[in-house]
C-alpha cells in the first residue's frame, strides 16, 4: 500500500490540507467551484442552512445544504495553477485517509461544476450568455506534467488545433481535455451553448489582448474564432476549464466548466455590472447539480 510522506501530502497541525485548511469531513460530494472568494458567499446565501466556513489566502469554502444536498462551494482564485492545489487537495480529502497517509479502499467519486466568467468569441456568444465547455483547450501546459494525460485528452483534436493555428512550439504544447459528458447534459440542459474553450495561462497576451506590449501572433484571435471542429467551434476564453477537467479525469472524479459571457471579443463589447446577473447562472446550477 503506497504511504505519502509529509513533504508530498501536507496535512496541518489541526488535520487540514495545506492550503485549503479542509478537514476531510467537511467536504461534500457536490463541489461547486468559483474563482471569486467573495462569490462563494453569493452561493451559500441560497443554501438552507449551513455547516462550516472556511477561509486561507484566496481558498474560501463553505458546506451547506440546498434543497436537501450537501453542497461544499470551494473557491480557487485564478488560474490553473490554483486548480493544480485545488483539484489534488480536494481529492486527497476524498480518497487518502490521512491517520495512515495511505490511499483508502474505495474511491470517492466527486461532481464538480465550476461556475465561471469569461469572454465569448462567437457572434452566437453576445454578454449574458451561459457556456458549457464540452471539451477545454489548454493553453496553460499544466497537464502535460502528468503521466497519462494522453488517456483523458483527444489528441485528434489536439493536433487539428495545433495545425489550425500554425502553433509555435516555444509556447509549449496545448492539451484538450474532456468535461464529463452526463454532467454537461444534466447542468446545460437546453440553456446554455455548448462548445470548444479556450483555458489561457494569462488575461492579456494569451488572450490576445494588446496594451502596451505586442503579441507575438497578432492573429491569434481570428484564427482561433475560426476553428472548427466537429461541428463545434471555440466559443469562449477562460482560464481554468482545462485543469478542471483534465486532473478530474485523471483522478476519477465528474467535472465541468459553465460560464457567463462577460465581455464578448468578437463584438469588443464588455458588462462591468456582471456581478448583478450572475445569480441567474449560480442558480441554475444549485437546481441541477
């Protein structure tokens, strides 16, 4: 039986992981994930009653019940290099006992949905629309540090895009990874445009966006709104969907990225007010998750 020693699975003095100060018994099945810590408290305001709160650096949890599930909203800040610590911490919570810091018998398997923001790319992704991320493509190189990665990504797609772009291997090489596809059915349902995202390792260059420094591939953004594939296109740009699903796949657990457009690149419109309207999304994710 594999042991993990202290310096690979920090456990804190009071039992927690080392960054998000969880204790495994206060995390539920049901993960919805945010990048704003202040927005886990706009989720808990609709739970029914609430069990702990929790909060270190920009890691903001709080479990609840909604409508009788046991709901754990766990925020990551930016970036998926946050999602690297986030998914692997929640993760030992479910699955490594940490009295013997051994991997425990039977896998707990947990359903993650990220709520997000993001800019849309496609005339059919105007401000205040939902995205639901089919598939992520990752930018970021996070995966690529994991053994196995070529088992949960499609590398078709991988290469598809890569040809698309003409892509430079300085920038390292972009992984697609794979949202659980019940989940995507069971969250979009009939509301949300479902599509190819982009997971970005910035906001302004890798985003294509020029202020003062110049891009390296001043049309990054029209061939990227270009691709197809499928029968898909990449409708949006974020910057955490592809570490989601990717560690969640190689670790057996559910996940996938939902977002509203906030600013659409296509149409170079921007909402700065989208913290009134992003309750819509957060609730339709509380019914459905």
């Amino acid at each position: 039986m594999k042991h993990f020693p202290e310096s690979e699975l920090i456990i804190n003095a009071d039992g927690s992981c080392f960054h998000l100060h969880l204790r495994p018994e206060q995390l539920a099945d049901k993960v919805i994930l945010v990048g704003d810590p202040a927005r886990v408290n706009t989720v808990a305001a609709h739970f029914d009653s609430i069990e702990c709160e929790v909060q270190s650096r920009e890691f903001h949890t709080i479990t609840g019940t909604y409508k009788g599930k046991r709901i754990t909203c766990q925020s990551h800040g930016i970036g998926c290099d946050n999602i690297d610590i986030v998914m692997n911490e929640l993760d030992t919570l479910a699955n490594i006992d940490y009295e013997t810091r051994t991997e425990k018998p039977e896998h707990r398997t947990l359903t993650c949905v990220r709520i997000g923001t993001c800019g849309g790319l496609q005339p059919f992704t105007p401000t205040g629309s939902f995205v639901a991320s089919v598939k992520s493509i990752g930018f970021d190189g996070l995966l690529n540090f994991y053994a196995d990665r070529n088992k949960v990504c499609d590398l078709e797609l991988e290469e598809a895009f890569k040809k698309h772009m003409n892509w430079n291997p300085i920038k390292g090489a972009p992984y697609v990874s794979i949202a659980d596809a019940e989940l995507i059915n069971q969250i979009a349902q009939d509301d949300m445009v479902r599509g190819y995202t982009i997971s970005c390792g910035g906001f302004y260059g890798p985003q294509g966006r020029v202020l003062r420094a110049e891009i390296a591939d001043p049309d990054q953004n029209k061939k990227v709104e270009s691709f197809e594939y499928n029968n898909l296109r990449i409708c949006n740009f974020e910057m955490e969907s592809s570490a989601l699903a990717g560690l969640a796949s190689l670790l057996g657990h559910r996940a996938m990225t939902c977002c509203m457009v906030i600013a659409n690149r296509y149409a170079q419109e921007m909402n700065t007010e989208y913290k009134n309207s992003i309750d819509t999304l957060i609730q339709k994710v509380l019914d459905r998750i």
